[in-house]
C-alpha cells in the first residue's frame, strides 16, 4: 500500500494470534484505521516520520489488538524522544518522578556519557502510571534485538509497507517542531542533541531555567497536539469501567 494513501489499515485475526495469514486472506478485520488519518509525511532528507495524529492510531491499534506491553515503550520514543538504547536502560524506580511528572535520561550514545532530566507530557505520565512498568516487566524484552524485532513486528501489522522503521519513533518531536515553527534550542536539548556552536554550548540556559523552557516550549505543544487523543483514551477507560460495575452489579 502507498502510505501516501488514506486507506483501511487492518489486522487480521489470524494474525492477532502470532500466525501469519495467506498471502491472499479473506480474514475477517478487526481493526480499521480512521479514513481521516493523514498521509504519512516525509522529512527534507527523505527519511520517514509520524506525526503526532499518527502515533496516537498507532497507539490505538496497540492498545485494539492486544499488543499492550509495547505501548509504554512507543509512547517514550514518540513522545519523550528517548533512543531505543536510552529506553531500555531506564530505570523505572529510580528515574520516574510521575508527581513532576518527570524522567532522568541516562546512558552512553555514541561514546559520549548522556545524562539530561526532562519533564514529560501528561499521555505519557498517564501510560506509565497506568502500566506500572516494574523491574521484571521491564526486562522482559531483554535485549535491543528483541525490541527492535517487536517493534517492527507491529509496525507491519499495523501498515502495510511498514511506515518506518523502529528507531524512527523518535523523531516525530524533531519534525512537528520543524513543521510547526516551533523547533529551537529547547527542542534540542529535550532530544539530547549536542550543542551546535558555542553560543549553544555556553550562551542558553542550563539547570531549572532549561527545564522550564522545555515545559513551556516542548511539553506544552505536545500535550496540545495530542489532546483530542487523550480525550478519547479517557471516554474508553470510563466506558470500560462503567461495563465492569454493571456486570459487578
């Protein structure tokens, strides 16, 4: 399928099961993507991204066919802008301040020793409350390898060819920031990009100031584009809880 299409992305049962369908499957779909879902877009450098609309029916068709444990780890990569590396080696006890709510990036990348403190949007607070990722649950995917391939895995069940390849969750801050006018120094820093020249090196801010241009410049548009996402997600929680007192009753 062209992603330049707004087609019916779909899943089949079969596949919801972990086998693979006939090339030619006439499987009943449980899942279909919104028709107004937008085209997927294209960075100047040609490579792939997602918007803000599309990782939110990504998320959705996680959450639709069962695919759950993921969802936290998506939600870190296109919304916190973590590497796949910087999310594997977070350590949920000890980094995760959900009153904030905040999270303390830690790791090696590309040699050089990376440790950077970021507030986070309210979609993810919320994912990573509701999930209550422990020690155990964490590791479960063990190895980069092992995400990578989960990763990828639903990425072509969910579109078809897959949209993009696992580690380019992370630059959908990076390209909304690009197309929306919004993209800076605060946007940089967020990502844990490097600084560019001195004057970014030694000239902007640092320590509380940097994280509360971050709140105010990154975060804040986040929680913007994503609202209606998160409106959604909570109408289905309260939906389900009203089902589950009925059938208590």
């Amino acid at each position: 399928m062209n992603p330049n299409n707004n087609q019916d992305i779909t899943t089949s049962s079969a596949a919801l099961l972990g086998r693979h369908p006939p090339r030619f499957s006439t499987a009943v779909y449980r899942f279909k993507q919104p028709k107004d879902l937008a085209p997927l877009k294209f960075r100047s450098d040609g490579r792939k991204f997602l918007t803000f609309d599309q990782v939110g029916a990504f998320l959705e068709f996680l959450e639709a066919t069962g695919r759950d444990r993921l969802i936290p780890y998506i939600a870190l990569q296109a919304l916190a802008g973590l590497r796949i590396m910087e999310m594997l080696r977070l350590d949920f006890t000890e980094n995760l301040n959900l009153s904030e709510p905040s999270i303390i990036v830690e790791g090696q990348v590309k040699n050089t020793h990376s440790l950077r403190k970021i507030p986070i949007p309210d979609l993810l607070a919320d994912i990573l409350a509701e999930h209550q990722l422990g020690i155990d649950e964490h590791r479960k995917f063990g190895t980069r390898h092992s995400y990578y391939h989960a990763l990828d895995r639903a990425l072509r069940a969910w579109m078809k060819p897959r949209p993009i390849e696992p580690k380019g969750l992370r630059r959908t801050i990076s390209c909304e920031a690009d197309l929306g006018g919004w993209a800076g120094v605060a946007v940089e820093r967020y990502l844990g990009h490097a600084p560019r020249s001195v004057r970014e090196a030694h000239y902007t801010a640092e320590g509380d100031q940097l994280y509360e241009m971050m709140s105010s410049l990154v975060v804040r548009r986040i929680n913007e584009k994503m609202a209606d996402y998160c409106e959604k997600r909570h109408e289905k929680r309260h939906d389900r809880k009203v089902v589950t007192l009925k059938a208590v009753a």
